[in-house]
C-alpha cells in the first residue's frame, strides 16, 4: 500500500526558530484537513521533543509520524558536533513515537550553492575530503539503525555535495545498501538536471522512501542562467504545485505499482513563508491531484 504524508517544508518551516514559521499545531490541523495520514518531524525543534505531548497531538488529528531529516553540513568538519545533535535528537523523536525513515540531506554549502542545477560547473570534493564526508554519514547512519532501529537514506539536495547523479551513486557504492538508502526526491532530481524515473528504474531496490516535489521548467531555466541561491529560486516558485511542472507522477505512480512499492510518499513543496500563498490550498491542490492520478 502506497501512503501519502506531507511535511512542514510546505509550510514554509525550513528551520526550527524560525520566526516565521507558523505555529506547529496549526501545521498538524491543515495537513490532517487537506487529507494526508502522515507528517514528517520537520526540523528538530520545532515540534514538541516531549514525545507525550507530540504524540498526543498526532493522535488528536489521526496523523501519523512519518520520519524526519538531518539537514546538517556534512560536508563541513567544523560543523561536525551540530551534525551529530541535530541527528542524535532527531532519532530519539522519531524512535520516541515509532517512525521509521531517517533521512540524511547535505545541507547547502556556500562552495556549492552557485552552480546548484549545473553539474558540469560544480565544485569537487578532493579524495581526502571526500573519504571524511563519505564516513561522517557512515557514521550518522550506522548510529541511527544499529542504535534506534531506523531505516536510513540519502537524499540528493540542490546545493550541496550530494547533488548530482555522479555524486550521488558514487556514495551510494561505497556504502553497505543495508546500511544506507535512498530518499528519491523527485523534484530535486529534475532540479540537478536528471530524470528521476530512469533514476528510479535503476535503484528501485533501494529506494526506501519518496519525495514528492514538482519544478517549474520556466522558474528553473531562469534561475540556472542568472545562478540564483536555491533559497531565492523557492521565493520564486521553482517548487510547483504536482502536476504542474516537469515530473510526470503518472509515470511515477505506473512504475511504483509494477514494482510493488510500499510505504510512504511524502509531498515537499518547499515555499518562502513571507510570499502570498496559502499552504493548505496548495497542500490540498496537491492531495487532490494524487488522487486523480490513483494515489488513495
């Protein structure tokens, strides 16, 4: 069975104190209204980490806890102990509560932000550097299923060294497949310029848990020409409503019934919180469109 969730992402709530993100119950009542059974953590923080009062919460609006994500600089060695709080915390909330995915996402780095969408012009990892990045998330991953039990995976994110395919399946053949799987965004994947269905075709057995996110061509050709931070291209709506962008969910959905996917598919459409829009119109624009295409 195919489940969809939604996540604070599109809520605009990117960071925990944040003093624009909206309340988090309120997160909770909208995405329950506009008709998911699910909701990922968000960052770790900004729900309650008492996991009596986050549970109770949860229950009252028939949601269920997804997973949650490590947005750290992995790739930065200075930045290793916010790596390591951020995922610790994380895992205990969700272990706390019963959620299974644990999703690791190299946060945005001022070294590769510029070429985000232009593989060919992005800065590389040196060997050395990339030896210490690959086993910082080694280390990350093993802590999160040898200690708390969680499914792990990797998700490709524009702007930071795991970006690109290259990149990308280079890290996933040096790690254990039982150890480390992946997180197939399929936004992100159009976003770095690559197909995320062939990608899937390719990596289906190891794919564990699925983003739903959809990209504006036009957004995308002008942001990739004028080299416009990923913070900026979501102001201006690189990150469509589904089924209005590049990815064909048709498509998706086709291949995930032939090859008996189950679990959960979580809509992201990350948005900037001060900009006119209306997140549960869009959360339910989104759950409506799913369900056209034969998501229940």
């Amino acid at each position: 069975m195919i489940q969809i969730g939604n996540a604070p992402c599109s809520w605009g709530v990117e960071f925990p104190d944040d003093a624009r993100n909206p309340p988090w119950r309120q997160v909770l009542r909208e995405c329950a209204e506009a008709g998911y059974q699910g909701i990922e953590l968000g960052p770790v923080g900004y729900m309650p980490e008492n996991p009596q009062v986050l549970a109770e919460a949860l229950q009252d609006h028939g949601l269920t806890l997804i997973g949650g994500v490590v947005y750290r600089p992995f790739h930065d060695p200075d930045k290793w102990m916010d790596v390591v709080d951020g995922a610790e915390r994380t895992c205990k909330a969700l272990a706390s509560l019963g959620a299974k995915h644990l999703v690791l996402i190299d946060a945005i780095s001022p070294r590769r932000a510029p070429t985000a969408g232009r593989a060919a012009e992005a800065e590389q990892m040196d060997g050395a550097e990339w030896t210490a990045f690959r086993n910082r998330i080694v280390t990350i991953a093993r802590m999160a299923a040898e200690v708390y039990g969680l499914d792990v995976s990797i998700h490709a994110h524009a702007g930071g060294f795991i970006d690109f395919e290259p990149e990308l399946e280079r890290l996933l053949d040096e790690i254990d497949p039982g150890l480390l799987k992946i997180c197939l965004d399929t936004g992100h994947h159009a976003y770095a310029g690559y197909d995320p269905i062939a990608f899937m075709k390719r990596h289906m057995d190891r794919i564990s848990y699925i983003h739903f996110k959809d990209i504006d061509p036009r957004v995308k050709a002008d942001v990739i020409a004028k080299r416009t931070g990923f913070y900026e291209a979501c102001g201006q709506g690189i990150f469509c409503n589904l089924g209005k962008g590049d990815v064909n969910f048709q498509a998706v959905r086709r291949l995930l019934v032939e090859r008996g996917y189950r679990g959960w598919c979580t809509v992201e459409q990350d948005c900037d919180p001060t900009l006119d829009i209306s997140p549960i119109a869009d959360a339910k624009a989104n759950r409506d469109y799913l369900t056209s295409i034969g998501f229940d």
